[in-house]
C-alpha cells in the first residue's frame, strides 16, 4: 500500500477501534466501497499493516492508561496490604473479563472468519450495534457504580458481551461498555473498564498475527511502521476523546455513535447494492 492509503486506514483504526462504531465492521465494509483490494484483512499483503497497526493502537491505550497498568504490574510489590489487595483485585477483573474472549474467539474463529468476506453481513451487524447501543442507554441501570464496585460475576458477564464483537460490525468497546452499563456502571467507569479490557485483546490480536506474518515471507515495511505510528497516535487522542465524553455526557451518551452506525450500515447496504 502507498502512504496516503496506509495514512488513511490508520486513522481510521485508530478512531473505530476504540469509538463504540466497530473497527472490524468498517475493516470489511470499506474495501469494496472505495473499491481498494489491497485493504483486504484477510490478503497476505494487508497482513503485516495489520499487525503494526493493532500493536500501535495497544501501546496507545497502555501509555494512555499506565498508572493503572503500572499498578497491576507492580501488585505483588506493593508493601501496603490495601493498595496491594485493591491492585490485585483490578488484575484479576481485568483477566477474567478476558478470559471468554480469548475463549471464543480460540473456538470460533474459523466460523468468524468466514464473515470477513461478506461487506452486506457486516453493513447489517453495524445497524444492529447502533440499534443495541440506542437500547442500551434506555435500558440501563442508574449508572451510579465506580469501577471500583465491579465483582467478579460482573467482569465475567462484561467479557461475555466482549465476544459480540468477534462479529464483523458488532464494536468491541460499545458492546463491553453496554455491559457496564446494564451493570450500574457510570458511563466513564463503564468505558475505563472496556478500554482496560481492550488492551490485552488487540495486543493479543497483533501478536497471533506475528507467525501468520512469518509463514507467508512478509516482512514489516517502513510504510507499515509510520502506519503503526499513525494508528497509535489517533488512538490515544480518540481515547482521551472518548474519556472525556463519557465523564461529561452520563445521559445518552452513546446516541451519537449508535446513530452514526445505523446511518453508516444503511447507507454502506445502498452503495453496496448499486
């Protein structure tokens, strides 16, 4: 891929990765539209683009985050018994709202790769992640719980929601934040959760790429890496977007993305079927 492309679908991972509006669905939906085959995930030539820019955008959410990430990785250390009882605590919410991810995703991905070629089935999953998100702020609990309040179960039924997103169009971040949600979560606890939640996943989505990357004899470009670089710089402004919105907007604040989804769906289904 060129520059001006690689720049491109950069920004856009970097923004639909973590904005609740599905990277995966707009991955599949735009080739086809902007009629660009080399935007393809699935080719071998797409590959190590891909790999560079899930890597970039999972630096981004650890350098946006590393207070909290440095206080899990420093849990066993802590010689106050509090602090170290709470920051274990975060790291196990965080590995058990992983955990039915990794496990799905190990179990289905055949079937879910299957998806990837279908741009309508994923135009369609985009209306239905926007129709869920509208529910969802209507449906909600009184979001009065800080993250803190977060048991076990509850990581769990959030990772559960996790696995929605392993379908091309349904956002990673909307459906664990709709978990959140439902839970009585305040929409920037909800939201800090899923971002926490997001980091393991897309490094890990990098990184199972890697031996893929190396079967196949492709190698990293000096493209791919300004592209990494794009894509994590994107994605820690739209994080800190993302962050500030949900803490100033507790009341619908999902409306926006869900509305951008359903008219992004219909319209990408129109252009597709012309």
């Amino acid at each position: 891929m060129g520059l001006i492309s690689t720049i491109i679908v950069a920004i856009i991972q970097g923004i639909t990765e973590l904005f609740p509006i599905s990277s995966l669905g707009h991955a599949v939906v735009l080739p086809p539209l902007m009629r660009l085959s080399e935007m393809d995930i699935t080719s071998e030539a797409f590959l190590p683009l891909l790999v560079v820019l899930h890597l970039g955008t999972a630096i981004a959410l650890l350098i946006y985050f590393w207070r909290d990430w440095l206080a899990i990785t420093t849990a066993f250390f802590d010689r106050d018994p509090e602090k170290r009882r709470e920051q274990l605590r975060l790291l196990l919410l965080v590995v058990v709202g992983t955990v039915p991810a990794v496990i799905a995703g190990f179990l289905l991905e055949r079937h879910v790769r299957a998806m990837f070629g279908s741009a309508y089935l994923a135009a369609f999953f985009l209306i239905v992640n926007g129709v869920l998100l509208f529910a969802v702020e209507r449906l909600k609990q009184e979001g009065r719980n800080p993250m803190s309040a977060l048991t076990l179960k509850d990581a769990a039924i959030i990772g559960i929601w996790q696995c929605l997103a392993l379908i091309p169009g349904i956002s990673r971040s909307g459906a664990t934040i709709a978990g959140g949600l439902l839970l009585g979560l305040r929409h920037e606890a909800a939201t800090r959760f899923s971002l926490l939640l997001a980091t393991p996943i897309i490094f890990g989505a990098g990184v199972l790429e890697v031996p893929k990357l190396v079967k196949s004899g492709g190698h990293v470009t000096g493209v791919a890496l300004i592209g990494g670089v794009v894509a994590g710089l994107t994605a820690f402004v739209a994080t800190a977007i993302l962050m500030r919105w949900m803490k100033s907007h507790e009341f619908k604040a999902l409306d926006p993305f869900a509305y951008y989804c359903i008219g992004f769906g219909v319209l990408s289904l129109i252009l597709l079927a012309i």
